[in-house]
C-alpha cells in the first residue's frame, strides 16, 4: 500500500514504524532527542484519599496542562492510587537553593522545645 | 469457513464485539516501548489493556453461550483469520502515531455510542460489559480527541501527517455502520444497539473535533466491507500470527 508514505520501515504484524518521531523536526536522532525536550516538565502531585493531601509521587513530560493531567492520570493513578491529581509545570516552583541551606535550616536544630515532645501523654491516647 | 452461520445471534454479536476490542488491543500494544514518548507509550498501552479486559469477558461469553466448550483462550489463539468478526478498521496497522489517533478517534467515538446504548441492554451480562466500558472508552475518545485536535491544529508537518491518517483510515468507517439480520433480530429482543442509527451522532461528533482541529473531513472513493463475515484486509494474517504464536507453539503457556 503506498498511502502510509516512504517514511515507514515496516508494515504489517509488527506494525508499521515511524523513522522519524512525530513531534520532531529533524530526523538524527539527536535532533529528536531535543525536540524530546522540547516537551516541558510537569511536576505531579495525587491525593490518595479524600481527607488527606496532595502528595508529590512523580514527574513527567507533556506538551500542554491537559495533557499533563492526561498523563499524570496514566502513568501514576493506574493502580488507583488517587482520587484528585495536580500537575504544576516544573518551571513554576521556587525551591531553596542548597547553597542556602544553612541561614535556611540550621537555626532550628538547636529549639528543640519547637517539637511536641515535653507533655505527659495520658495512656488512653492512641495513635499520636 | 466462518462459523457465524451455526451459532447462535448472541454468540455472534458478543464474538463481533469481543474481537473488535481483542484486535484493537493487539494493535496498540504493538506500540509498546516504541511510541514517540514515554508517556504515549503507558497511555496507548493503557487504552489497549482496557480493550483487553472487554475482550476477555466478551470471548468468554461467546464462548459460553456458544456452548461447545471453548473458552476465551481457544477463541482468542485458535481460531483461524476467517473465523475472526471484527470490522476491518480495527486491524488496520498502525502507521505513524497520526495515523493511530485516526483510527482511535473513528472507532473510540463509535464504540462509545455503541457501549452507551448497550448499557441497557436486555441480555444482562453484555450490560455489565457495557457498563463498565463505556467509562473506559469514554476516556479512549478524550485521548483521542486530545491528540487529533493538537496534530491538526499544530504544525504543518503534524497537520499534514493527521490528515494523511484520517484519509488512510476513513475507507473503513462506513463497516461500522451496516447492520444486519443478526444485530437486526438481537435488537429487536433488546440485547443489541443498531449501529445504522449511530451515524448522524457520529459525523457531528467527529465532525466537530475535525473542524477545530483545522482538518478536512476525508473523502471515501472506496469502503471496506466484510469484516463482520471474517473477511479481512491484508495485515491481518500477520497480526494474528504474531498473537496466537506463543500459544500454538506451546499450548496452556501460562504466565
């Protein structure tokens, strides 16, 4: 059949093979390998249950938010492991820089009356 | 040969849907570790595994209506390629991506008006089939949709490869659309949808996603038919070779 066009290797029971990726513009595969990257990072976020939060479980690559969902719904809510998905691009996030991480998070080391534990638990209470 | 003649209408309809689903499923795993990015890969896998578990109920029901003891298995891997009642679209290679989202958004669009209307069928367990597919399929379209309208609407080289996929797989519509005295009798008792009434519904529904996405609807200067009589087109033979292979060459291989 010649409508599937001279850019296919095979066809037939293993499927007729792209030669060049669908997004791409160049046909090495270098230049695939950056039109690729072309797709942004998405970072995805799944609450598992109603009640609790939204956990960061992954990231992926999508062209758009959409898709994004799309894909975040499929690679990591398969097993049904949520009930509501956020993706956030990547780029968006403001994260401390380790280079800070002193100024940033020494000065609590040594406050440990910050943490809960100077009050008598009464024996009744569980799960704390 | 084609067996149809001597089961039973119910076997047959349930056969027709079973390999619809059991062929598309082939198909798109053999997308597996090969589609354009990781991501694609576990969706189209995904859609494919959905297709899998409607095939694997719907084959053992034939089968079980049937009555001459084959199960899923022997229906799946051991009949022969004229004993096979899907609609040829089905079968058809993939291509390049493009060219499997047409496919996915033709036959994703007319199965989800199929498995609607089954969802109250008579027969309860092509019901439950239906039921529980029709949301898996619902998610099928709105892939398929998602990714027409972003091949169409994209850049010149990705519109120009989604309409070669649209005018590849448009041929094989008009099959999804012909009725006959075996889906005739069943919907009459309730059980089956009438596919002939389903086409309006489905050209304004692709129809729509074509225009936004910026693509001609094709032009068909041929159409596919037999499929549901076990005739097929040309790939077929080898997509069931690859399928019933493992098998053939060692029977009741199990995982």
């Amino acid at each position: 059949m010649s409508d599937t066009g001279s850019d296919l290797q095979a066809e037939g029971g293993h499927g007729a093979v792209p030669t060049r990726d669908v997004p791409a513009t160049e046909s090495t595969a270098a230049g695939a390998a950056a039109a690729r990257r072309d797709w942004p990072l998405w970072e995805v976020f799944v609450r598992s249950r109603r009640g609790l939060s939204h956990n960061h479980v992954g990231s992926l690559h999508a062209p758009d938010a959409p898709m994004a969902l799309r894909n975040a719904r499929d690679v990591y809510t398969r097993r049904m492991e949520g009930v509501s998905i956020w993706v956030i691009p990547a780029a968006s996030i403001v994260a401390s820089s380790p280079d800070e991480k002193d100024p940033f998070f020494d000065p609590a080391a040594d406050k440990a009356y910050r943490h809960p534990t100077f009050y008598d638990i009464p024996a009744e209470v569980q799960h704390l | 040969m084609t067996t149809s003649a001597t089961t039973s209408p119910l076997a047959t309809y349930a056969l027709r849907l079973g390999d619809d689903a059991l062929v598309l499923a082939q198909r798109l795993a053999e997308w597996s570790a090969k589609a354009p990015e990781l991501e694609e890969d576990v969706a189209l896998t995904n859609i494919g595994l959905d297709l899998l578990g409607q095939a694997r109920a719907l084959l053992s029901y034939a089968g079980e209506v049937e009555g001459k003891g084959r199960d899923e298995d022997s229906l799946a891997f051991l009949r022969e390629e004229r004993d096979f009642l899907n609609v040829q679209l089905v079968e058809q290679p993939n291509g390049d991506f493009a060219q499997t989202i047409a496919r996915q958004l033709f036959f994703s669009s007319w199965q989800l008006a199929v498995y609607d209307g089954l969802t109250s069928s008579a027969d309860d367990t092509i019901a439950a089939v239906a039921a529980k597919g029709v949301k898996e399929v619902a998610y099928h379209h709105d892939h398929a949709v998602q990714w027409t309208l972003r091949l169409g609407d994209g850049t010149s080289e990705s519109h120009q490869r989604m309409q070669a996929g649209l005018d590849r797989m448009w041929p094989f519509v008009e099959e999804l659309f012909v009725s006959d005295e075996v889906e005739a009798s069943l919907t009459e008792q309730g059980v089956a949808v009438d596919v002939s009434t389903l086409r309006t519904e489905w050209e304004e529904t692709v129809g729509a996603v074509l225009a936004e996405a910026t693509l001609e609807p094709p032009d068909a200067s041929w159409t596919a038919r037999g499929g549901r009589d076990g005739i097929h087109s040309e790939s077929f033979g080898y997509l069931l070779a690859e399928m019933q292979h493992l098998h053939r060459s060692h029977p009741g291989a199990r995982w």
